[in-house]
C-alpha cells in the first residue's frame, strides 16, 4: 500500500526516474519494521520508521535528496540493529 503511494506521489512530480529506486527503498522502510528491538525502545522505533515513512510520501525530485533519503534509510537500520533484541549469529 505504501509503495503505491510513493509510487503515485511520484509519478504526479513527473519525475519518474526515481520512481523505480525510491520504491526498492519503500520495500526496504516496510522490512526493517521486522527488527524487534526491546519494549522500552519501541516508541523510538515507530518515530523513527514514522519519519521514513513520511520522507518516502515526498518523493525524490534529484539524484541529491536520493542519497539523503537512502542515508536517513541507512542510519534508521543501523540503529535498528544496534539496539535489535536478537542478534543474528552465524550457524555452525
């Protein structure tokens, strides 16, 4: 649902170049909800995953607000799995 309103959004910008990457990132924002970090952290999570959420809504108008669309993607998944309940571990 959320990456066809990125979509929508930015289709109606009429910069369709971004549209395909920015929607990669959507899918990425919606899978990092899947990192469980300890119940006093969850009211962060949500704000942070909130705000991305809200970033992607505005769309992308050049290759300058990608990057920093993608490092603010990044930084939430660092800390995600900074603070992330379980660890993945190598299997033996």
């Amino acid at each position: 649902m959320l990456t066809v309103l990125v979509l929508s959004v930015i289709c109606a910008a009429g910069d369709e170049a971004f549209a395909p990457r920015v929607q990669t990132l959507a899918t990425h924002v919606e899978r990092l909800a899947a990192i469980e970090v300890p119940q006093d952290l969850q009211t962060e999570k949500q704000a942070k995953l909130t705000d991305l959420r809200a970033k992607l809504q505005q769309g992308v108008a050049d290759e300058a607000a990608f990057q920093a669309l993608y490092l603010s993607i990044d930084d939430v998944r660092m800390w995600l799995w900074g603070h992330a309940a379980e660890r993945p571990t190598i299997a033996p």
